[in-house]
C-alpha cells in the first residue's frame, strides 16, 4: 500500500465534502453529512499502514520515557514483527483495548506543575496511524491562523504574525487564557467534531476508547470523564478539530476581502485573531475598549457552548498595542525604530531570562556531586542552544546573549570548582580554552551569541499529504525522558581514555566520536574488590558500539 496516495485520497474527498457542505443555498438545502469519510477503521489494520506508523513511533520514541507496560523501543523491537501482527489483529477483530497512560508530573515555568500522560508504545502506534488518517482530513478544516502542532507550522510564524497585525494598526488585544484546556476539554466536543467529518462507528469507539481509557498515577488507575492525555500523539490533532470552530467564529466576526475594504472606508471596526494550541490573541482595529469587553464576554460564551471550556476572566487581559503585550513567551510591543518611527518589536521577556539563568544552574550547579564536568557541560549547552534557537527572533536577543553568555561562563565555573574542590584559578587554567569552558574538542561549552538573529518572516508552507513536517516533532509526544546514562559520573574518564585511543576503536580501529563509542572494562568490574581499582585507566579502552555488543555478547555465553 502507498500511504501517502491513501493519504492523498483522504486530503481530496476531504475537500469535496467541505465544498458541498459551503455549496448550500437557502432555496436548495443539502445534507451536510452527506460525503464524509468512511471505512477508515480498515485502514487500522493495514500490515503497510500500521508499519509505516510504527516506524515513526519508534524513530519518535527512542530514549523516551516507557508507559505503565514499561516496555521501552529496544524492548519492543525484539519480536517486532509478532507483536506488530498481533497488535494488527486486535485491530481487525475489535478486540484492541488502549491501556492507561502513565502520568508523570512536570514543572512548568510559572512554578506549577502540569500532568503529562505517557502511553505505552502499542498504544503510540495505534494513535500515530489514527493520526495519519485524520491529518488530511482535518487539515482541508482548519483556519489559516492556527499554527500549534501543524505540519510546517511553528511559534514563530504565530508570533511574526502578531507583529504583522500590530504594524497594520490593529489597536486593542484580547489575551486569551483558558483554564486546564487539554484536562477540561469535553469528550463529547470532540466526537462531535469528528463525526462531522467521518462517518465510521468502529473508529468512532476507538477514539472514544482512548479517551477513555484513564491514567495511572503511583499504581493507582484514576479514570478520565474530561479532557485529552498531553503526550500521545493523536491529542494535539483531537484539540485543534474543537478549537478550530473557536477559529472559524472568530473568522466570522471580522471582515473579509470586499467588506474589509468597506470597513477601512467607512471607519467601521475589524477582528483578527492568531491561536497557537490553546493561546490566542484577538485583536481588534477602529473599536474602543467597551467592544473588546463585549467580544471576550461571547468568546467565554461560546467556549463554555461548544468546547466545554472556561475563560479566565482574570488571565484573560484586554490590552492596547501601545502598552505591549506578551504572546507564547515573547513580549510584542511598538518602539522607536531605525528611522524614528514606532515600529512593532518581538522582545525577549525579563522572565524569560530569569527562567534561562534557573535552568543553568539546574544543568550545571544543582546536579549530585559524582556527576562528572562533561555531563554537566552537555546539558548545559542542551539548554543554551534549545533556548537560543527559540528566542532568537527577539530584536534584543543579541544584547541579553552576551550578558547569559557572562553568567553561564561564571556558573560553569563555579559548578567545576565545587565538584573538583579546587579553586577557580585552577579551573580556569585547566579548561579554559578558545573563551569557553572545554573538556574536549567535541565537549565544550557552547555560547547563546553562536546562534544568528533570525529576523524574517516566511509563510507556512502549503500542506501536501503524505509530505507532511512537524517542525515541532519532538513536543508530538511526552518530552519526558530517562536520565542520562546510568553511571553519569565516567563522562570525564571516558573523555580522557578516548583521547588516549586516539579516537579509534581498539579492536577494529575504526574512526569514533563520544556518541558512537563505549566506554569499556576490559576486565569485568565484578572481579575488583573496589570500584576505584576498576576504573583504572590500564583496565579501560574505546570501543565502537558494534565491538562493545560483541563482546557483551560472548561474555555473557
């Protein structure tokens, strides 16, 4: 089967069903449930569909944190093809039941933690080929201003957008805030919204199932009456077919082509609004503030009608552009510009900074004391270049860089001096080197001022089935992850011992960096009497990872 031609298929009668459905008149009424999308629980149990979809999951999943069945990628992979065909089975016969997913508590940047839900992989993979069905189906549906979780879409073209509706004078802002969006969603909302779009009982109950199908928290199985698991594949796309009618309502309260030209001439008021998941901003031109009091007063309405969702009347702010306001952690607001004209600026926030300078020193100061330099290092430019590559569209990226460049210099150092106990002179005079913090060539300290400011602003491109780029990949499932390493504390030895190899595996003496080679004891640890004697360079050597599963393998025979 060729997936994408389905998929092709799917994104085409997915169309015509929209264009009968606006086609009706008043004097020639039609059914708009005429034309929707059948047979789609066949596709589930396709051996080319499923596999297609369980490759994804587990190029997705590789290091990913397991579900409540704790089976893990590698896990899985042995057998891969009989626990596919049998995973195809329960599908075919209808016996398929979704386990729960295992719920895991994380911080999130105001101090509060947020609940994310990890499913099992069997259950990974029966979403990502529920997803592949749905995507071009709902992609013909979804309004032009919604960016979260959307092939080819990102935060950043949601917020160039808002500074492009500053700068054509929109005056006032609407700052949305719903309440638990993704844990109060109601489930009828989003059968609803499916079942305008495919008419398939069978699938219809496997969706209804997954909502179903409850969490588990410290052994304890809770079941879910609300709401959609963040960290499965298919919530994301369940979110955005219920929030899409916020979409559209919004879209019919603001003019358009014609009528806007009308509007602008007779100084008539006008709506635009941008959603990114479950933030948005309405902003509204030619109106005072009592009109965007009134439209937040609908907008809480109809979330409560259709979505069984609460505004935040206190979060929910009504701003003026003059004033600024803050958009998926950017701040937009009008400044003198290079030609002495106010312009519209994309800033980073004071709280971002704060939060960058916190999770320094969570990745390199507040870390157990054996967790080795390298390890601190790593993680540190992990959140330097995740941090940079989100912020640096900001007009004041370049300044606040140099001054995290500063700070995380310092803290490195003083991370290095408590876990050496030595002095920071001598830390300086044993890693530093070409302006940075550097353990090796390949392990050094990387600096927020690397990463270029990203000015520009391009469309998304147009959606093409089967071709489909989420450029937030990673955020389509739970970010929670394993530790790194078991023995975090080898990190420096392994540097050094690799060095001293020459960067060469001692057995076949192919060419290896860090990541694709082990560190390995020649002589098993068991048989030294202290794990000190085990580690001794003389026991130690490089080895690919190809070599070191070899000779695991015979040790173990």
């Amino acid at each position: 089967m060729n997936t994408e031609e389905v998929q092709r298929r799917l994104w085409e009668q997915s169309k015509r069903h929209k264009a009968h459905r606006e086609s009706s008149t008043p004097l020639f009424p039609i059914d708009s449930y005429a034309g929707r999308i059948r047979n789609l629980m066949d596709l589930m149990h396709q051996p080319d569909w499923l596999a297609k979809a369980a490759d994804r999951v587990l190029r997705r999943s590789k290091g990913k944190a397991a579900g409540i069945d704790g089976v893990t990628v590698k896990t899985f992979q042995q057998g891969f093809q009989q626990k596919l065909e049998c995973l195809r089975m329960e599908l075919k016969r209808g016996s398929y039941q979704p386990q729960p997913v295992r719920q895991v508590m994380i911080p999130k940047s105001n101090g509060k933690m947020r609940a994310l839900g990890i499913p099992c992989l069997r259950d990974k993979i029966v979403q990502e080929a529920m997803r592949m069905a749905l995507e071009p189906i709902f992609e013909v549906e979804f309004h032009d201003n919604s960016y979260g979780f959307r092939p080819h879409r990102n935060t950043h073209q949601a917020v160039f957008r808002c500074q492009q509706y500053v700068r054509y004078k929109f005056a006032w802002v609407i700052e949305g805030d719903v309440k638990a969006c993704f844990d109060e969603i109601s489930h009828k909302s989003i059968l609803k919204a499916v079942r305008e779009k495919v008419m398939d009982n069978k699938f219809l109950q496997l969706i209804h199932r997954f909502l179903k199908a409850g969490s588990e928290m410290e052994g304890v199985v809770h079941p879910t009456h609300k709401g959609v698991p963040q960290g499965g594949v298919l919530s994301p796309l369940l979110s955005n077919a219920v929030l899409n009618k916020f979409d559209w309502f919004m879209h019919s309260k603001g003019k358009h082509d014609q009528a806007m030209k009308r509007a602008h001439d007779l100084r008539q008021p006008n709506i635009r609004c941008i959603r990114y998941a479950d933030d948005w901003c309405v902003f509204i031109t030619r109106a005072s503030k009592r009109v965007a009091q009134a439209l937040r007063e609908e907008i809480a309405t109809f979330l409560s009608r259709e979505c069984g969702l609460q505004l935040s009347t206190e979060k929910t702010r009504i701003t003026h552009v003059q004033e600024g306001f803050d958009f998926l952690g950017f701040r937009i607001e009008r400044s003198m510009g290079k030609r002495g004209r106010f312009v519209p600026k994309i800033k980073v926030t004071t709280k971002a900074v704060a939060q960058a300078r916190v999770r320094l020193d969570q990745a390199m100061r507040y870390r157990p004391h054996q967790e080795s330099v390298a390890c601190r290092i790593q993680r540190a430019s992990a959140v330097i270049r995740g941090w940079s590559n989100y912020y640096c569209i900001a007009h004041n990226f370049s300044g606040y860089a140099g001054k995290l460049d500063h700070y995380a210099f310092w803290s490195a150092v003083k991370a290095v001096s408590r876990k050496l106990d030595i002095s920071a002179a001598k830390v300086l005079s044993k890693y530093y080197r070409k302006s940075t913090i550097l353990v090796d060539p390949t392990c050094r300290l990387i600096k927020f001022s690397d990463t270029k400011m990203k000015l520009d602003y391009h469309k998304p491109i147009p959606y093409e089935p089967g071709k489909a780029v989420y450029e937030d990949d990673h955020e389509l499932e739970a970010s929670f992850q394993y530790l790194e390493g078991h023995r975090q504390g080898q990190a420096d030895l392994k540097w050094h011992i690799l060095k001293r190899d020459q960067y060469q595996c001692c057995r076949c003496q192919r060419t290896v960096t860090a990541k694709t080679s082990q560190l390995d004891h020649i002589q098993p640890v068991h048989r030294f009497a202290r794990f000190e004697q085990a580690n001794s360079p003389e026991n130690l050597q490089t080895l690919c990872h190809a070599c070191h599963c070899a000779k695991s393998r015979s040790e173990k025979a």
